[in-house]
C-alpha cells in the first residue's frame, strides 16, 4: 500500500547510494592506479575496512540468541555483497532495544507505564473458575506484558468493515465531552481521513482535549498543511519517529503500526482499520476491502489508555498519569479481555507467543484470517503440531493483494501448510486487511496484529484478546468469508509452474524481514 512508499523508496536508494559509493570508489582508484601507487594503499584499506567490518557484524548475528532463519538474510547479504549488506543492516537490522531512544525512554521498558493498572491474581476464584487452559493463555500474556486481565467488567463488540466501523467512531467523537486520544498507523487527508480530522478540530475548538499520535512513514500521504490546521485548532498532533534521512537510521524500520481510540473513558477502538478512503471501501483498486476493528466498552479501557500514553511518552517525553484519563466504568459482561501489546521494546514477542500458546492449546478447531502471511518458525511449527494432531486450521488470505512482492511471501507457505492438513482459502471478493485469529470458538484476537515477522518483533502492534465477549460475532464473520473464499487444492497447488516455484521460494528466503 501506499503508506509503504517512503520506506521503499529508503531501501532502494540505500542500495544505490552504496553501489555509486563503490563505483565512484573504483572508479577513482582506476583513473589514479596507473599514475600514483596510493591509490592501490587506499583500495587495499577500503576493501580490508570493509571486509573486516562486515565480518565483525557477521559474527556478532551468528553469536546472537536469535533463531537461525531470522539471521539468514543479512549472512547472505553480507556475505556476498559487503558493502550493500552493511548499508541495508545499519540501517534496517539494529537491535531497537540498543538504541538511544530505548535507553532514554525508561517507562516503556517491562510495563513501568502501566501506573494505573491492577495486578491480576490468576488464583482469584473468578479466573479459577474458568477453564485452566483458558487462564493459562492470559497468563502467558500477563506475565510477559503485565496489562491486566479484565474479568466481567468489560464487553467487545465487533464493527465489521467501514461500513460500521466509521459510522460509529464518527458517532461517539461527535459525543466527546471531555477528551480524545487517537493514533493510526495510517492517517490521509482523503474523503473520510478529513472527515474525522475535521470533527477533531471541531471538537477541539468546543474545549474538548484531543490528541493525535499518526505515524511519520505510515502517514507520508498525510497533507501537512493540514496537519498545522489541527495544531491551530489546539489539536495535540505528534508525529511517530519522524525520518529526515533514512541512511543508517533504524527509525526508517521500527514503526508504530497500532491504530487505537479512547473517547471519555467510555469506548476503546482498537483493530485493523486506518483512517483512509480504502478502509472505507472507497477506493477500487482491491476490490471489497474486508476489515475488523473492535470498541470496547468497561474497564479495560483504561489499559488501553495506558498504552496511548507510553507512545505520547516515548514521542514527547511527557508522561502522563493523570487519573482523569483512567475513569472508565464496570459493565458488567461475563468473559475474560486484556489488550496485549507487542514491539521491539519486548524482550520476547508477546501477540506471537501468545498465539502460539492459543494454537497449542486448541483441540478442535484453529481459524485464521490475515492479509500477510511470513510465518516464523514457532508460528509455522505449533500450526503444523496443531494440524497433524487433529486440530481443524482454516486460513484466508487476500484474493487480491496490496503488496505483490509480500504477497509471494505469503504464497510461499501455502505449500508445506497444505502438506500438513491446513486448510487455505483466498477470499475472492477482494483484499481482507482483517487480522482475526479464533481458537476452539472460544477464545479470540482481533487487532493491529499480521502473521508476519514485522509484526512480530519488528513493529508497535496491539491486539485484544477475549474469551466470550464478542467472540461468537467474530466467528460468525468468519464463516461468512469463508463461504465466499476458494480454497486452494493441494494437488493443483503442487501442480504449478517451476518459475512460480523458484519466484516464490527467493522471496521466502527473506520472510524474516517482511
């Protein structure tokens, strides 16, 4: 999609930047050799500068904790072409929790921004009520990101595509009366992107508290003219980790994908849905744009408020815990919800674990829908034990896609997914941005979250995870798509051409950077 342009554009010109560097190199060095011997002293001090720094790195990642295909690409590229290798990995394969801005940020490391949230005591007879498997889930989440588990105090409800999905965030902004917290991956000054920015400004301008957190590379297409009107309006607009040049920048690659609203206290909107015509199904291009997003209600708002106000910190270093903002009220819905954040701040990947231990746990039935698919080797593992142990997995992809060169990674896996049972479906009506994942008709995510390794440890991400409450209109939408998905025939999948094939398989090789 279009909000990927910038970061494109970066790679691409790192790449070039790094093959004229080295052509200039040597061209120079070719023009004086003939004439002055340095010039062989300076390639020979180059190219041993080079090398050894290259290999320095190449030790370091094989020396890291990390699994071995996670660290694939960049021996290879290293490897064989130093010099590009070592542009594209000081610019894209840093360690986030290295840098300064992780060091500087305190609050943001193991959950110290969570001031106004209660400690979950998984021995409490309600959570001993329910199924230990059940718990057991919310435990792994608890303890890895410590936001608390909401217990018959909090109701989703699912918003299915924008065309309910708008409606009703256009409906309570319009009824705010006290404050506005928004952040979007996505944010365009298009039909429906100023149709919300504008009643900000409304609101803003009634005395209503807005502020707005838009992601500087998602949000390229974002009009910055714009942008000043919503600060005049006291607006309180920051940019995420904005890039003024990309070249050995790791901010160009760790970006905050989450897209979450808080209105008084009284409704959290969290899922798949940016601010963008396409969202709304105004734009053409992919056919029926198929999206989920939830609104919460209860309690677990305020985790939720908690989560806004880490990334105003981390962009703004003001931290805010005023209890004003945490004045969400009991509703009272039997089931369990917790919003489980992930990113490269986590020691381990807390959305992919617990969606490991969702899929270990299942007994009947696992059902996915996701716009990309780069499975990491845990994910890819506990689907295929879950499958040959009896579990029913069905997965639908995007009919149409957004991204073709993703889109290859993702009909990389179609075939070992297939050879182990699972069930694959590309939903022909169009493009599904969705990101649902449903166990045993139980227990449910739906979020910012994809199946891929950007969203795993790469990306700011956010999902909500709940047991009863909204759980069965998920799994009603879920068969609803599937009855207007084809799915794939393994015998006719393993039928097709030897360029598709070897096309397919390149691009999986760099799954763990997707």
């Amino acid at each position: 999609m279009r909000s990927n342009i910038k970061r494109i554009l970066w790679v691409v010109l790192i790449v070039i930047i790094a093959l004229a560097s080295k052509a200039l190199f040597e061209y120079v060095y070719n023009f004086y050799a003939s004439k002055y011997l340095l010039a062989q002293f300076f390639n020979v001090v180059f190219h041993y500068t080079v090398t050894g720094v290259a290999i320095l790195i190449w030790i370091g990642i094989v020396a890291s904790s990390k699994t071995t295909p996670s660290k694939l690409p960049w021996l290879i590229l290293l490897l064989f072409e130093p010099f590009i290798g070592l542009s594209l990995f000081l610019t894209f394969g840093r360690n986030f929790k290295r840098s300064r801005r992780f060091r500087t940020h305190p609050l943001i490391h193991d959950g110290k921004y969570l001031t106004n949230e209660p400690t979950t005591d998984f021995n409490d007879q309600g959570y001993l009520d329910i199924d230990s498997e059940i718990t057991d889930i919310y435990k792994t989440a608890y303890n890895i990101t410590s936001h608390h588990a909401y217990l018959n105090n909090s109701k989703a409800s699912v918003l299915t595509n924008g065309k309910e999905f708008f409606p009703r965030l256009i409906k309570e902004i319009k009824a705010a009366e006290k404050y506005i917290l928004m952040e979007y991956y996505i944010i365009r000054t298009d039909r429906i992107g100023k149709k919300v920015l504008n009643l900000l400004i409304k609101k803003a301008e009634e005395g209503v508290e807005v502020k707005l957190i838009y992601d500087s590379i998602g949000s390229v297409m974002l009009n910055k003219k714009f942008v000043r009107n919503l600060k005049k309006s006291k607006v309180k607009v920051v940019a995420n980790d904005r890039v003024y040049f990309g070249l050995f920048n790791t901010r160009i690659n760790y970006r905050n994908h989450r897209k979450i609203t808080i209105i008084d206290g009284k409704y959290g909107f969290i899922g798949g849905m940016n601010l963008a015509d396409e969202y709304n199904n105004g734009v053409k291009k992919f056919g029926h744009f198929r999206d989920t997003h939830l609104v919460l209600e209860g309690l677990v708002i305020n985790s939720l408020t908690s989560l806004f106000f880490r990334d105003w910190y981390y962009n703004t270093n003001i931290f805010i815990e005023d209890s004003k903002y945490y004045n969400a009220l009991k509703v009272d819905v039997e089931g369990l919800v917790q919003i489980i954040p992930s990113g490269p701040d986590f020691h381990y990947p807390p959305i992919r674990n617990t969606y490991v231990k969702m899929i270990n746990n299942a007994k009947i039935s696992i059902k996915i829908m996701t716009p990309y698919l780069a499975l990491d080797q845990q994910m890819l593992t506990s689907l295929i034990i879950a499958s040959k142990g009896g579990v029913k997995v069905d997965i639908i992809i995007p009919g149409i896609p957004d991204r073709k060169s993703v889109y290859l990674v993702t009909k990389s896996f179609i075939g070992e997914l297939l050879d182990a049972g699972i069930n694959i479906y590309f939903y022909k009506k169009g493009f599904t941005h969705a990101k649902v994942l449903i166990s045993d008709d139980t227990l449910a995510s739906c979020g910012t979250y994809n199946l891929d390794n950007r969203s795993a440890i790469i990306n700011f991400e956010a999902t909500a995870l709940l047991y009863k409450t909204g759980v069965d209109k998920l799994i009603k939408d879920f068969n609803k798509d599937l009855s207007i998905s084809k799915q794939v025939n393994p015998k006719r999948w393993g039928n097709r051409g030897i360029t598709s094939r070897i096309v397919e398989g390149m691009f999986n090789l760099f799954s763990p950077l997707v």
